[in-house]
C-alpha cells in the first residue's frame, strides 16, 4: 500500500468506527457485508500493531455488539 492508500483506508476506518456506534446505521453497515471487509484488511496487514489493524478491530467489534 502506498502512503496515499494508507491515509484513505485509515480515514475510512475511522468514519466507520464512528458511524457503528448508532444501531441502525450498524445495521444496514453489517448487511452490506462490511464485517468481511474488515477481517480481510486485518488478515492481510504485515504488522498486527498496526494503528490500521487496531481502526479494523474498532469497526469490526462495534459492528458485532451494536449491529448484531
């Protein structure tokens, strides 16, 4: 990934870290399938300390408890 990517996929994450946490939102962001989304960009990231992989567990685990 190049550092432009980078920047884009963090700023994604973060917006949908922050939209997770309103139910009906996480609803229709988990029908979508974006929970598989998040496991593939954690699955494949080189360094699981990643503040990427960290937005990715944030999303995901809001996703789960908040949208079922």
């Amino acid at each position: 990934m190049n550092r432009s990517s980078i920047d884009t996929t963090i700023s994604v994450l973060e917006a949908l870290t922050a939209v997770s946490y309103y139910e009906p939102i996480a609803v229709e962001v988990v029908k979508l399938g974006v929970g598989s989304d998040l496991l593939r960009i954690i699955n494949e990231s080189k360094d699981f300390r990643s503040y990427v992989v960290s937005l990715a567990i944030e999303a995901l685990w809001n996703l789960i408890e908040v949208g079922g």
